[in-house]
C-alpha cells in the first residue's frame, strides 16, 4: 500500500499527524513533510485512517493490486 | 425592543437572483437563530436551497450545503477575502492625508494568495502543533485554577467565569500583553463582531484603538525581547525583510480579534450540550480516553463561525449567478451538518469516524489558532469534567445566544450539586 500526499494542497490541519505521527510527520510550520511513501506492514488502517481525517482530502491511499 | 424590530431592512432582490434561490435570513437577529442556534442551522440544511442570497444586512449569498462550502473556502480566485480588493484599498490609503492615523490592516486574514502566504507563514510556526502542545501543561493548570473557583459554589455562570477567563488569559499570555486591559479589550471585540452593518470609519477606528492599547507592549519587546510571541515576531522576516511596528500592529489587531471570542464560543456550545447531556457526561467522566474524540464531535456538531467572501468576479458558482462585489457567507455551521457528508447529521456520535469537519474552514484560511483551540477546547471538557460532578443547565435561567459571524452563547448558566 502506498500513500500519495498533495503537498501543496496541505493547509496544516495536522489531523493526519494526530492519526499517526510516524506515517504523517510535519515539518516546523505544522505542515506535511512527505509526499509519496509506502505503507510499512502493518501499518494499513493508520494510514487510510489518517487519510480520512484530512479536512482538505488531499491524503490519497493506493491500494495494492489484488 | 422585540424579536421583529432588531431584524434588519430587506434590500431589493437583484434580477439576477431568481426565486429559486432566494430565502430571507437574517444572520445576525433570524429569531429561530438566537433561540437555539444549531436547531435552527438543522432547519436551514434541511429546508433551505444549498446556496441562497438574502435581502438581509445588505443583500448577501449563504452557502448552505458542505460542497459548496468546501469549494468557495478552496476557490480563493472566485471568493476572496479582500472585502475592498487589495490595490484599491492601498490606492485609498495612499490618498490619506500623510499626518493622518494609521489604519492597521488584520493580514493576513483580509488578504488573497500569493501576498496572504508571505504574511501567513512568519505566524504557522508559532501555531504549529509542536509549540502549543508544549504550553498544554500551563492552559491545564490555568483551567484548573479558574474551575476550582466556582466548584464549591454549585452553580456558576459559564461564559463570564470560565470560558472567558481561560482563552483570552492564555492567549493574552503568549503574546506577552498585559492581563489588566482585558475589559476593554474584550469591549472592543464584541463591538466589532456585534455590528450588524459594518460601518467601515466606526471599523477602522476600533482597529485603532486595539493597535493603541498594544503599541507600549509592542515597542517594549522591541527592546526588551521575551518568551512571548510579540518578541517573536520582531525576529521574523516578511518576504525577506524585517518586520516593522506597522506590522507588529496588523498581526496584533489580527491575533487579538481571532484570540478573544472564537473559542470562548466554542467552549460554549460544547458545555451547553453537556449539560444537557447527562449519559454523554457520564461517558466521557469513565473513559476520559474519549475526550479528544468528543471534541471534534463536539466541534463539527456545533460549528459556529461564518466568514465573510466577497465574489471576485461575475460567475456561475454551483448553478447559480453571482456578481462581481456581492458578498458571500461561508455558513460553515451548517456545512458540518450536511447529511450528504455526515450521516444522521444532528445525532452527536463521539465515535464517527471517516469524515472530517470543516469547522476551521478549509482552503488556505484554514484557522490558524486550531490547535490552540484544540487543546484548549480539549483540556476544559477534561479538566470540568474531572473537578465538577454531574451538572445541568439552570432552568431557572435558561441560556441566551447571539447570531453573525461568530455564532455564540451570551449566557450559561449551570448548577451541580455541590
């Protein structure tokens, strides 16, 4: 699973640091730092979790390929 | 004075605004509003068109449904939060006498893309996540302390002796400004929210008697820097060069207009439905884990701020014509109500999950003291709810409330067994 950020979009709510620090870390304005990353195992529902708490729906999860 | 005469004069319907999306609400003085303003913004969603233009306070749109303010907070080209665009205001300005007051101005809140960013960024820092989470320690001891005050008592007024006290000292205390203004401060913001018809000269002198009151403090940590956000921003720089008292003085008027009521609000409505609430009470006192959840419920659930956009230019916005200068509301209360976005919108559900609200707007204005009123809004639900037991509104004296840009709670008064 990969995770698929629109860093420009991002507005700095920072919902998605909330989910999951380690997948989501911000920079020192309290804005994304990552772009493209893949999901470690494990670490799945975080992600789509920390995805869904973006107010600005710029947080995009590609599923693997069945 | 009656509920009818406070309403303000309908203005002429423009031709281009049809029957279908035409509805008469007045923001400010709408009686259902001021009754019980989320029973009235539930009323709005679900019989209201998703975009209307009303002939109240002027004639203005309402953006009504969540789509519609989602794309508006985003479309900053088509909406913008220049009310006067920005190189006719500076054109106006540079016609002023040269001996004449200052105005200053709240950037970056009133400015468009790509000036707004070079005045927003010197402040994200201060605001960021990380630095208020260092300070949650003090807003808790500081809650604790204004709470404890009031416990023994068994009843208290909630929005004079604890949610006014408790924002407005923490804020006054990051920025370094001295506490004992803070009645005439607090005048001054309510004059400022409270106006029905802005009128722009009363607006601007109001600005300048806030710039007036913080200047000493503004020019003392000048040269005496402290641990406050004023001595901060002495040290930043605005699209590369040093900061000046002139804006020192618009990030002041800024941070203190948005400091002073917004969250005292929301801290508000949130108490309000606990006290009316004795299972969710109940609840969050056993799993204290579950506060946080709440407050974000709590905060989409009760969404209360309504900015202003001006329309940038002739269009079609959703299905409906707007002009260029007409005035829009992002009514985000009734955004975070939307049932196509937040199933049984009304039911307040502590473990929804998968939709974010839009309480802090979207887009690049996205509020820029959220976390602040996070945490805030976080550690008075944990700290009332671990140091009051079981308490209720007063039925007695029931609780008044106040419509326009800030919808907010004039009046709560609780009781509890003491």
């Amino acid at each position: 699973m990969k995770v698929r950020i629109d860093k420009s979009a991002c507005v700095g709510n920072a919902r998605c640091w909330a989910v999951s620090e380690e997948l989501f870390p911000l920079d020192d304005d309290g804005y994304i730092q990552v772009e493209e990353f893949d999901v470690p195992p494990g670490m799945e529902e975080l992600a789509r979790r920390g995805a869904r708490a973006c107010p600005e729906r710029v947080i995009e999860i590609v599923e693997d390929d069945a | 004075m009656t509920e009818a005469a406070t309403i303000s004069e309908a203005v002429s319907r423009p031709a281009h605004v049809t029957d279908a999306v035409f509805y008469d609400f007045d923001l400010f003085h709408d009686p259902g509003l001021v009754a019980d303003p989320h029973q009235r913004i539930i009323d709005l969603v679900e019989n209201a068109p998703p975009v209307f233009w009303t002939p109240r306070n002027g004639g203005h749109w309402m953006l009504i449904g969540h789509k519609a303010n989602f794309e508006a907070a985003r479309d900053f080209e088509a909406f913008s939060n220049e009310m006067v665009p920005h190189e006719q205001l500076q054109a106006i300005l540079a016609q002023m006498p040269p001996d004449a007051p200052r105005i200053p101005m709240a950037y970056p809140i009133n400015l468009d893309p790509p000036l707004h960013g070079k005045y927003r960024v010197p402040l994200q820092g201060v605001f960021s996540p990380r630095t208020i989470n260092a300070i949650k320690d003090s807003i808790r001891e500081l809650a604790g302390e204004i709470i404890d005050q009031v416990v023994p008592r068994g009843q208290c007024e909630f929005m004079a002796e604890i949610a006014e006290p408790l924002p407005v000292k923490v804020f006054l205390n990051m920025l370094g400004m001295p506490l004992d203004k803070l009645p005439e401060y607090r005048a001054l913001v309510k004059a400022h929210l409270s106006e029905i018809q802005p009128d722009p000269s009363k607006a601007m002198q109001r600005l300048q008697q806030v710039a007036a009151i913080m200047r000493d403090t503004l020019i003392e940590r000048r040269d005496n820097p402290q641990d406050d956000i004023i001595s901060m921003l002495w040290q930043v720089e605005i699209d590369g060069r040093p900061t000046t008292l002139e804006d020192l003085e618009n990030y002041g008027v800024l941070l203190f207009i948005a400091g002073l009521d917004t969250v005292m609000q929301g801290m508000g409505h949130g108490v309000r439905r606990l006290a009316e609430d004795a299972a969710l009470q109940e609840e969050l006192r056993a799993n204290p884990d579950l506060i946080s959840d709440a407050t974000e419920e709590i905060l989409r659930r009760y969404t209360f701020t309504v900015p202003p956009r001006r329309v940038a230019r002739d269009m079609e916005f959703q299905g409906v014509e707007m002009k260029e200068g007409e005035r829009a509301m992002l009514f985000l209360p009734a955004a975070d109500l939307d049932p196509v976005e937040y199933p049984e919108p009304d039911r307040l559900d502590i473990r929804r999950e998968g939709k974010a609200h839009i309480a802090f707007n979207a887009g690049p204005h996205r509020c820029l003291g959220s976390h602040l009123a996070r945490v805030e809004l976080n550690v008075l639900y944990e700290e009332l709810l671990a140091r009051v037991p079981s308490f209720r509104l007063d039925a007695a004296r029931p609780p008044r409330f106040h419509g326009g840009h800030v919808i907010g709670v004039e009046e709560l008064n609780l009781v509890w067994e003491s």
